[in-house]
C-alpha cells in the first residue's frame, strides 16, 4: 500500500487552477473551506440558484456560481453532491460543459465504478476521498491537521491525473495524515460494505434489537437507551484509541467474560454467511442497481423506512436523556446552520 504525504505533493499545482466544488454539504463545505485556507485563490462552489446552502456559501467567504457556468469555467471539477443525483447532473451539466482536458474528481467512487457516469476520454478522473465526514475533514484541517485520504485514478489523459488528485489531497489537508492510493473498485466497495454491514446499518440494527429486547422484557426504555446507545460512543472511543485490546483493557472483568463467550452467539456463522451475500450485492452491482432504481421511481421506500426510523421510540427517550446531559450538545459535530 503506498502512502503519500504533504513532502511528496506539490500543492501549488492546485493553486493554479480554477476549482469547483459543486455541493455544499458535508464533504463540499469542508473540501471548499480547507482549499481556500491553503491558498486557492481560484475556489468556487457551484449550487443550484434556489440552494439553501448559497448563502452559508456566501457567509463563509466563498465564490458561488451556477453549474453549468461553473463547469464552463473549471480546471478542476470536485462532484460532492449526492451519489445518486450525479448520474443525471453529468448528463445535464457537465458531459457538454466542462473544458477540454480538464480534470472531474469525486470523493467517492460509485458512479464511476459501476459506469453510471462514463466520462469523455480527454478528461482527467480521480478520486480524492477522505476517510472522515465533512465536519472532521474542517476541524482537524483547522486544528493544524488532517483527515487521512484515499486517492485513486480512473482516466490519467493528461498523463498528470495523480499529482493533481495529490496536490488537491494535500490542499484539503490529507498529506498532513497521510493519503492513501487505491483504486475506484476498492474504495468503493469496502466503503458500502463497512457501511451497510458495520458502520451504519450493522451498528444500529444491534443497538435498536437490544434497545427492543430489554423495553420488552419490562425494563425503563431510559435504562435501555443507557445501556444499548449512551454507552456505545464511551466504548468506540477506546476502541477508536487503541483498538479492541484497550477497550478490553478498560472494562471490567465481568464485561470481559460476557463479551468473548456471548459475543459470538450475537454475530454468528449465520450473520457471516449473510455478510457474504451483502458483500455479492455490493460486487455484482446488485446493489447500486436496487439503489438507483429506488431513485428514478422517487425514493419511495427510502423515504417511507427513514420516516419509520425517525418515529422509533428510541429517538425519544434520546431526546429526553442527552437534555440531562448538556455536555453532549456543547461542541456538537452537527451544526444544521453551517454545514
Ligand atoms: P450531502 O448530502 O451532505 O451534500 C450534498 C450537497 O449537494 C447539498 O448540500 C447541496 O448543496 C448539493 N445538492 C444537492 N442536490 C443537488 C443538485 N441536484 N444539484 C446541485 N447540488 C445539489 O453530501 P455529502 O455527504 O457531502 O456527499 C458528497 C460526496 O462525498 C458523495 O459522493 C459521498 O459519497 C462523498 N463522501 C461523503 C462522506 C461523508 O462523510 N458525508 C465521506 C466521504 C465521501
Ligand atoms: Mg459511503
Ligand atoms: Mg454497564
């Protein structure tokens, strides 16, 4: 695996060149305001005209054009909107609106991957994808430091692709961790599994059964949400620091017996089995097929499950707990206002 820093990137290439960043969200707040604290001079964030995010754009200092004048107008094109909206924003906006020879980036590699955008030979393509939401890529940028990074090229036609993806990494501050090559393929389908099978999906189907499990056995939901969500961030946060060795260093011995001979009784040959078969969704394209499909028919069922989500009596009893807890609210990484 070969890593890049900051010494092996030349960041003034990125300074040369006009950049766009279309989207303002998570990732295009922070890539936008990290590259002009290094000295872009030449950042815009291109929005469409009725977007809630043109002023927190403005606010923050930043150039904002439309998308297509903006596509007429980069060297550098950084397509952070949603996943699944790029496929048609290519075909309306960018496919005949970029320059010759420019370079088009994503942070993350499905479109390209599974051929929903098919880029024009003269472009340039590569990926620049931190390994780190938004607001973590703009406060350790902030602090001095930086979010790791995983580069990877898909076209090289200017046979210069990967210094500039470089050069970008380093100017979003990723060559201060580290910046990581790899390929779209890779990144993108370790990305979707870790999230379907462990980081999202995975994690919060383990902690809303246990959640169920104990309410229904006749205990307080207050005690439950302690003990099934409070806790988890007091546990990654060992784990996060040292893996899973510190985290059992920390915990009691009781805790220590009850993991090793429970734990697998949770997560079991069955579950390994259907992680397996998640994993053939993801490497068939089944997947991506199930997800655009759900999008050109108007996300019916995505928006039904995230509005039964929303109502669950977890989210409740959260809302009522964490009040108790004004700590948790205090350097909140969520700030609706701003990103
Ligand atoms: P997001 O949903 O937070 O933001 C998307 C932004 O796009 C919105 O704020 C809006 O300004 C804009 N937008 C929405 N619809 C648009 C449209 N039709 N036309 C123009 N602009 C539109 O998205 P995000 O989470 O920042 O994801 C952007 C990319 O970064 C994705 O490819 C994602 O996979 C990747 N990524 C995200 C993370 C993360 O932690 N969120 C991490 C790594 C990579
Ligand atoms: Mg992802
Ligand atoms: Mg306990």
């Amino acid at each position: 695996m070969r890593v890049y820093y900051d010494r092996d990137a030349d960041v003034n290439l990125i300074k040369g060149k006009k950049t766009v960043i279309i989207g303002y969200g998570s990732q295009g707040f922070a890539h936008a305001n990290n590259l002009k604290d290094s000295g872009a001079k030449e950042v815009a964030v291109a929005l469409r005209p009725d977007s809630s995010s043109v002023a927190k754009a403005e606010a923050a200092g930043l150039t904002v054009m439309g998308i297509d004048e903006a596509a007429r107008w980069g060297d550098v094109v950084m397509v952070l909107t949603p996943d699944e909206l790029q496929g048609q924003m290519w075909r309306e906006s960018l496919r005949d609106n970029l320059k010759e020879g420019v370079a088009l980036a994503f942070a993350h590699g499905l479109n390209i991957h599974y051929r929903l955008i098919e880029p024009r030979p003269d472009l340039d393509v590569f990926m620049v994808a931190p390994k780190g939401p938004g607001h973590t890529v703009r406060s350790e940028y902030e602090l001095g430091r930086g979010v790791p990074c995983l580069l990877a090229v898909a076209q090289n036609a200017s046979g210069n692709a990967t210094e500039i993806g470089l050069s970008y990494a380093a100017a979003i501050g990723g060559g201060r961790s580290g910046v990581i090559e790899t390929t779209f393929r890779e990144e993108t389908e370790t990305d979707l599994f870790g999230e379907q099978v462990v980081l999202c999906g995975g994690l919060t189907s383990l902690i809303k059964n246990a959640f169920e499990t104990l309410v229904e056995a006749g205990y307080a939901p207050e005690m439950a949400y302690f003990e099934c969500v409070h806790e988890v961030k007091l546990i990654v946060d060992l784990i996060y620091e040292g893996g899973i060795a510190n985290m059992r260093y920390s915990i009691s011995n009781t805790a220590e017996f009850g993991d090793y001979s429970r734990g697998p009784k949770v997560i079991d040959e069955g579950t390994r089995a259907r992680m397996k078969g998640i994993l053939d969704d993801i490497q068939s394209g089944r997947f991506a097929s199930e997800w655009m499909s759900e999008n050109a028919a108007g996300q019916p069922s995505f928006k039904a499950m995230r509005r039964r989500e929303a109502e669950h009596p977890i989210e409740e009893v959260g809302e009522k707990l964490r009040a108790m807890m004004p700590w948790i609210g205090e350097s909140r990484l969520v700030d609706k206002s701003k990103n």
